[in-house]
C-alpha cells in the first residue's frame, strides 16, 4: 500500500487529507475552519498564516495510519495556475510538506487551490470527464468561470468569466454580518432559512455578459434588510445568486463545453445548487459532495491519480 498526502492551507481553513493510491480510498480527512472573531467580515493574511502554523502540527497528529506508506506530497502553492498568482497562506503548507517529503524521502508536487477544487469535484467522474469543461469556482475569495483542460500535471486553465469587483461569497458575507450572523456567514444563512415562510420578492435583472458587478447589490440587500424579514431577503439573495450563475454560463455557450464543474464553498449551498439543477439542462452539471465543496485537501490528495489515469491508462 503507497499513501498520497495532500495538504491545504487556504484563506479560512487548514486541511490534510490522506489517501490509498492503490484503492483511492480516503483514509484521512481533517480540516480546521479559521477563526474570525465576532463581528469581524475576515482574516488578515498574517493572522491567517498564524493559525494555520497553529493548525498543521495538531491535523498531522490526528493520522492513525502508517506514515511511511507515503509516497507523494501534494499541497496548494498559489491560489490559482498564472505566473502572478500568490498569497501568503499557501507558503505555510509548501513549508510544512516540504519537510515531510524531505523526512520521509518521497515525492513532493505543488498544485494550485482551483486545481484542488476542479480535483474534489471529479473524485467520482474523472474516469468519465471529457477532456475540456468549463470550471466555476465560487466562494469567499473567488467568483471565476474558468476553461479547463487536462494537462500533464493538473489542468490548464483560462478564466473566461466572473465578478469585476466583489465575489459571490463576499456579499453573502456583507449582507449576512448586516443581518447578524457569525462570519462567513454562508452556512448559518441557510440553516436559518431550513423550514421557514418565506415571501418571494422580485429579484434583480442580472446585467453583463460572462463578467458582472456585484457591489451595486450590496447596497440593493442591506437597503431590504429594513423592509423585509431576514429569511425573505436570504432568499433572495440566494436566488439572484444562482440567476447570476445560470446567466454567466450561458453566456459562455459559444465555447461549446458540454460539462460544467461548479465548486467552492458557495456551491454547497443547497438553495443555489437545486436552482441551478432545475433550470440547467443544455450542460452536464457536477458538483462535488457539499463536505468536498468547502475548501479541503481531499481534492489535492486525488490529483496524481487523475494525472496518472489520462497520461498512463486512459485510452482514446
């Protein structure tokens, strides 16, 4: 048996993820949500880079299995495949799997974070893929529409879409510290909404083509917020989110994608994923598991097996 170690430290959680590279069954999977203190709408890169030297050393401790099983190293370096793409976070997790690789004398390779994400959405469906698909990556950090294709290592990436200015997770964030609830503020958002009337309010038209502004929406919700109830204006917001999707994709239609990957924390949002499924049925949709939605190293841990499958066995 030969172990593949992935390890992720994003903006807002550390994670390990531990894998069998012969069974691809996940031995291991271990994540700590950063913490944010109250009423705060994020993290400063250096408290961030703080945790997650924190954070590593207690998820590495918690592996029961046999550590010298591993043979390969992956972590997330950058957050996304271009030669300017660079945050602080990520250096935490090179350093720390640099170390292990160096210690127990196996391989090391270096991904992006989107990579991470497109990889935890295809654990079940890589074998099926085609070769090219539109990837959208949305959450608290990211709002991009991005053309993929298998390469060597990992996929080539182009970004064809997206938000100018604020993400889709930035103004679930703003809206829902203006409604009181803990940063980030998505998950408790839509536990909040589960069983709840709501009253359906009419929801902006959606302007632009693959690329959108947003914050003119912020000031559209908080001026809501002292009309309506706190569900009727979540579930709103939810709504014109997913009709921001749906208009984005479409307007790629002239790419040709046949399969659209849809991941990131915004995308384990249950409301915006059964809209989406309900009125998409030009394109293959995939969404990875709502646990592999959020960020994690699952993903990461899966990736030379992908990379492994369309470069050694895969046959056209």
């Amino acid at each position: 048996m030969t172990y593949i170690l992935g390890i992720d430290t994003s903006a807002y959680t550390t994670s390990i993820a531990l894998i069998d590279a012969q069974s691809n069954k996940i031995l291991a999977d271990e994540r700590k949500v950063l913490e944010v203190g109250k009423g705060q709408k994020g993290l400063r890169q250096q408290e961030a880079v703080f945790q997650h030297l924190k954070n590593l050393p207690v998820l590495y401790g918690k592996i029961t299995q046999d550590i010298t099983k591993v043979k390969t190293i992956c972590v997330s370096s950058k957050p996304r495949n271009s030669e300017d793409s660079y945050m602080p976070v990520f250096t935490v997790g090179q350093n720390f799997g640099k170390v292990i690789s160096r210690t127990l004398d196996c391989s090391y390779i270096e991904y992006s974070h989107q990579e991470n994400h497109i990889s935890a959405s295809l654990i079940d469906n890589y074998k099926n893929i085609d070769h090219r698909f539109l990837a959208v990556h949305i959450s608290g950090g990211t709002t991009e529409f991005v053309s993929a294709e298998k390469g060597i290592k990992g996929f080539e990436t182009k970004i064809v879409g997206g938000t100018k200015d604020i993400t889709f997770g930035q103004l679930i964030d703003r809206i829902g510290i203006l409604t009181e609830f803990p940063f980030p503020c998505g998950k408790h958002m839509e536990e909040y909404l589960a069983g709840k009337r709501v009253d359906e309010i009419k929801t902006p038209a959606v302007s632009g083509s693959s690329y959108i502004n947003l914050s003119g929406m912020e000031n559209y919700y908080g001026n809501l917020v002292n009309k309506y109830t706190r569900e009727t204006v979540i579930n709103s917001l939810f709504k014109y989110i997913a009709e921001c999707i749906l208009h984005i994709i479409r307007s790629l239609s002239h790419f040709n994608f046949k399969t659209v990957i849809i991941s990131g924390g915004v995308a384990s949002n249950s409301r915006i994923r059964n809209y989406l499924i309900d009125n998409i049925k030009e394109y293959e949709i995939i969404f990875p598991s709502v646990e592999n939605s959020s960020d994690n190293a699952v993903g990461l841990a899966f990736l030379p097996i992908i990379d492994r499958w369309y470069n050694e066995i895969k046959t056209d």
